[in-house]
C-alpha cells in the first residue's frame, strides 16, 4: 500500500506499520515489522480481550463484583467504575463518569489473576498470546500499559478481532459497543469529548472530535492508542485495521500526523475495491 510511505517523513526514529483486511490477509506492510516496540495504552487491547475469555470461560462474570465498592468487571473495562487515573482512589461513583483509569485496569488484572489463580501477564500469555501465534509479544507489569509487542504480533491480534476464533464473535461485538451511553470525560490528549464512548476496553470513534483517527474514519471504528506513540484501529466499514508501532512519544507530531495518514490508508482501501 502506497500509503504506508507516509510513516517515513513521520519525525520519529523507528516506525513499523501494518494494515489488515477483515479477512485476516495482509493488506500491506511498512518498517521493521518484528522490532518489539513498547506498546503503552495499547497493552489494553489485550488486556481486555483476556478478560473477555476469562468471561466466556465462566471465570469470571462482567456483572460481578471488582474494583471499588459498586463496581464491576463491565465498570472496569469501561472506564466507569470512578476510580482515578493513575492511582487507586474513588473519584466518582461507579457508572456515572467515564474516567480514563490504568487504575481500573490493574484492579481488573488482580481480579482475574485471582480469579483464575494464575498471574495476569501468564494468564494473558496462555488465553491471548500464545494461540494467536504472538511470540514476541510480553506483559512486563501493568495490564494498563506495559505491554511489549511487534506489528507482526499485533496484525495477528487484529485479524482474530475482525474475525473471532477465540470468542464468540457476539462477545466481541458487545466489547465494541457502547457501554453506559452518553457520559462525558476526558480522552487523554485530546480533551474533554461528549459523550466519551467507550465498550469494553475499546475505545469507540463515534463522533468524537479532535481525534486521533481519520476525518474519514467511520463511527463505528474502535481501537487504541498509546503514549508511547503508538495505534490499533479497527474500522468495522472498511473492513479493515491498521497497526503503527514508534519510538516516539505521543505529542502534537503524532496529532498533526495520524488522522491524514489513516485518512490515506482508507481512501487507497476504498479505491482497491
């Protein structure tokens, strides 16, 4: 794809870059795609989708207990059971905020890991890694955000979303839905959205805006970003996902650079039909 030659003007040392179709064939590749690359945010992904088998394999319950008190496995994947943002403190009551929270995220990978009586990074390795194939793939500490991965690893992670082998395919079409519509909150680095929708452990495009997708991108896109400049966006409409891995810190490069490029991959996808 042409349009993956975008990432070489980007102003970050190292960028890999994959797009993949609905299919799970690869639509085209850019950059060392088996460098591991740390992954920030997008650790959440998979995070979530952990969980989501621990779900399917009566492990655990979406409407149980976790978290602080009200709160859930649904309110922590979602971003909505109050806690903070990077600390275990209640800001709000469960499901009446949408709060970015790792917090949330590392209260959901101690419930699992007690759970199951396996520790989550292992956990993940067994439900997630290691049937996809991702090899180079590791969890080195928070399910929030420190995970390690390659786009070789992470193409296969989006091919099994846009096309389920180890859920239900209803599963994962409930974790790209809304869940509590209509609150507001913050999208790191891109302010205050409303409604700041979100599914479980997805973040869903609706019609937020700025964003870090493309002006192109359907509302239904869902995905990721991370901090450490980093994205996985699926778009349900195109039929396709895209994976970009840096070394650079997310900032305004990243703001100015990501939605025309996404913009680009979806017209060259649009015109290939």
């Amino acid at each position: 794809m042409k349009s993956l030659a975008m990432t070489e003007n980007w102003p970050v040392p190292t960028v890999a870059a994959a797009v993949v179709r609905a299919d799970g064939t690869l639509a085209g590749s850019v950059g060392p795609t088996a460098h591991r690359f740390p992954l920030a945010s997008v650790t959440k992904p998979l995070a979530a989708y952990a969980a989501l088998v621990a779900y399917e394999e009566g492990a655990v319950e979406l409407d149980e207990p976790a978290g602080p008190s009200g709160s859930t496995v649904r309110h922590l994947l979602a971003h909505t059971s109050g806690l903070a943002f990077d600390e275990p403190r209640v800001m709000a009551a469960p499901g009446e905020r949408r709060i970015y929270s790792n917090a949330g995220f590392e209260a959901l990978g101690d419930h699992i890991a007690k759970a199951t009586e396996i520790p989550f990074p292992e956990y993940l390795r067994q439900a997630v890694l290691e049937p996809l194939g991702m090899a180079s793939t590791t969890l080195d500490g928070s399910p929030a955000k420190d995970g390690v991965s390659t786009v070789a690893d992470l193409a296969r992670f989006a091919a099994e979303v846009q096309a389920p082998r180890l859920l239900d395919p209803r599963t994962v079409l409930a974790a790209q839905t809304v869940v509590h519509p209509g609150l507001k909150g913050v999208l790191p680095g891109y302010g205050q959205q409303n409604p700041n929708d979100w599914g479980l452990g997805l973040e869903i495009r609706d019609a937020k805006s700025p964003h870090w997708t493309g002006s192109s991108s359907s509302p239904a896109t869902f995905g990721h970003f991370g901090q450490s400049g980093t994205f996985l966006w699926v778009d349900p409409v195109a039929g396709a996902a895209c994976v970009v891995l840096t070394d650079r810190d997310f900032g305004p490069w990243a703001i100015e650079a990501w939605p025309p490029f996404t913009d680009a991959v979806l017209a060259e996808l649009g015109s290939a039909r």
